[in-house]
C-alpha cells in the first residue's frame, strides 16, 4: 500500500472532527496586487541597512540551534519598546504562537477563554484547536466595549483567560481606558491586552503591568516593518512568563529570524519613523475616504481603516479588477456588514485605493 491509498475513512478514524470541519487559514494570493489586506508596512529597509543585514546574516552559524534564551535579542526588546525594568520578556514566532502558547497555558479541562467580538480571528481559532470553550461578548453598534455584557460573562463564565486587543482589529478603535481596568479588576484570570498596533496608537499598558498582576502585554514587530520575520513578545508577572518559557518550544525562534531581529531594533529609530509617516498617511487616506460619496469609515488608531460601502462584494470587486486586494471582514461578524479593512500604505498607494474605490461603490 502506497501513503496516497490510505482511505479517507483512516483519517477520520484518527483526525479529532472539530480539526477535520476546519478550513486552513486563507491567506490571498497577492502576486501582481497593490497589498492593502494584511497591515503590512509598506516601506522596507534602504540599501545600505540591507546590505549590512545580508553581511551579519552571512556570519550566522546555520549549522547551529539557536541559543533558547535569546538574551541580546530580549534584552533589545526590553531597552527599545518599554518593557518596566523587572519583568522578563517571552518571544514568540509571531504574537500568533504567544496566542497559541497562551491558549496551551490555560487549557485545562472545564477552561473557559472570553473575548470581544469581532476581534482578532487568531484568538478563537487558537482555542478551537486546543479544544478550549470559547465565548464571545459582542460589541455595541460602534464597535465599542459592552462593558455590562463583558462583566456579566466574566461573572458568569470564570474565563482562565480574556483577550482584549487594543486598538481592536479588525475595528482600528481603541477600547476605553476605564472599560479595561473594570474588566481587569474583574477578571479571575489572565488578561492579555494584545498591542498589535501599539505603534500606530501610541497607548499602552506596557507601565501598566507593576499596577495588574493579571495582566499580559502581548505586542509584535510585525505592524513595525518586520511581518516577514515573525517575532513577537510579551511580558508580565513572573508565573505567566515562567509558565509560558514551559510551553514555548525551545528553539522557536531560527537563527537568522532572531539575527534580522536583533538588527532591526539596533535601527529601532529607522521603524518609529516609518510608523510615524503612516500614522500621517491615515489622516490623509481618511480624509480622502470622507470625500467618496457612500463610504463610512469608523475612526482608526491602527495602520488600517475599517469601511463600510452600500455592496461589498461590487466594491471588492471593482478593486480587484484595478489590482488592489483589502480584506472583504463582512462576513466575519454580523456587525461587519459590508465593511472592508484597507491596510494605510504609501501616499501612493493610498491615491490609487482612493480612486479605485470611487470608481467601485
Ligand atoms: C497582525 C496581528 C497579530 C499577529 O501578529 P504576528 O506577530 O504577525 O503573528 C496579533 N494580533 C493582532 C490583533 C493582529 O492584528
């Protein structure tokens, strides 16, 4: 018997349901596309920065494991992006496996994980799979917190873990300050406060982890300039960084992702730019959308902004006919009716969206 023959019927056998009832995670082909779907920067290094990172990559030893404390690399995350002198810092190959190792952390049989809805796609998926009871609280009409609602299901449901993304995606708002320290002191268990888009905001609760001792600060270098290399972290009391170094596999972080990460904060200076000039393009690219007749657009603190247009799918595929790919999230929740979600790029690329998307609602 060949592997190909093994009968769809085997793998039911051994495959759990709830995985076999999965799609994988669609990721859009971009080839020939202007990429406005997946917040990326759309800037990249200048030549000379690349020609130094290809010169330290070159010295990397690849026949060895990476060294499982990656200390310089932790202690330039710490130095760079405000971690509070004493508390350690956990990396992740992307925030999505902190996500993962989060979801590991709490699932015990009976566990319950709470979060907003709709919020980031990663949070129930990473439950899903670690076969963790999930329950989301929906967010009012303006896609601000339910603050009774949250409260009531914390009561209710005693979640191991709650999520809160701040600024929220795919909404590009910020929840309110006091709605989080309510849930926070509520809260029996973790509270991760995922600052994804911390660079585009500015807020953050990074100080804020001496004052909460359930709280977890999860951020990425990803909306930084850096998705390709996929490097996230977090930080927060000693049980939760200690417990999450226990499920976090050991060598998760290749050499060459934690050499290009080690350069990149070394230029930290070079990223904070490139974030403050799309902090700039998002006033201007909103500005623009507030002159196509029947776009709403809800305010952004992200390097995206959320629309809403009369038919999404004639939107989409108007853009699509002038090769520009956003994410179509209206039929992620309900309330996302026909919105889209239009990653802010160059002020070139913002021009082209602009009149594509006049020509296309
Ligand atoms: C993009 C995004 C992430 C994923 O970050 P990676 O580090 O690329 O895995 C995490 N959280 C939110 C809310 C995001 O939008």
């Amino acid at each position: 018997m060949n592997a190909r023959d093994i009968p769809p019927s085997a793998a039911d056998a051994v495959i759990r349901p709830e995985i076999a009832a999965m799609h994988a995670y669609p990721v859009a082909d971009a080839e020939g596309f202007i990429k406005l779907d997946t917040m990326e920067n759309p800037y990249r290094l200048s030549p000379p920065l690349r020609e130094e990172l290809g010169r330290r990559l070159a010295e990397i030893e690849i026949n060895r494991y990476p060294a499982p404390s990656y200390t310089r690399l932790k202690a330039l995350i710490a130095e760079k992006l405000g971690v509070p002198a004493g508390f350690d810092v956990v990396v992740g190959n992307g925030s999505d496996e902190i996500i993962t190792m989060l979801t590991t952390l709490v699932a015990r049989p009976g566990a319950c994980i709470v979060a907003p809805a709709p919020s980031f796609a990663m949070y129930p998926l990473a439950a899903k799979i670690a076969g963790v009871r999930y329950v989301a609280v929906d967010l009012k009409p303006d896609f601000t917190l339910d603050l009774p609602a949250m409260l009531a299901t914390i009561e209710r449901e005693r979640p191991a873990l709650t999520h809160v993304c701040f600024p929220n995606n795919p909404t590009g708002n910020a929840f309110a300050v006091a709605d989080i320290e309510a849930i926070l002191r509520a809260a029996p268990g973790l509270v991760v406060i995922d600052e994804a888009y911390q660079p585009f905001a500015l807020d953050t609760w990074m100080p804020r982890l001496k004052d909460y001792p359930n709280l977890v600060v999860m951020r990425t270098v990803s909306k930084l300039g850096l998705a390709g290399i996929r490097l996230g972290y977090c930080s927060g009391a000693k049980p939760w960084t200690d417990g999450l170094e226990k499920v976090r596999p050991p060598y998760n972080l290749g050499v060459l992702h934690e050499a290009a990460g080690i350069f990149a904060l070394e230029h930290y200076e070079v990223l904070a730019l490139q974030a403050q000039l799309l902090r700039e393009s998002r006033a201007d690219l909103s500005a623009g959308l507030a002159r196509i007749a029947g776009v709403e657009q809800f305010p952004s603190r992200a390097n995206f902004i959320l629309v809403r247009v009369p038919d999404s799918a004639r939107a989409i595929a108007g853009l699509k006919a002038r090769r520009i790919l956003v994410k179509d999230v209206g039929k992620q929740h309900p309330l996302l009716a026909n919105c889209l979600r239009i990653s802010v790029s160059t002020p070139e690329e913002n021009a082209l969206l602009l009149a594509a998307l006049a020509a296309s609602v």
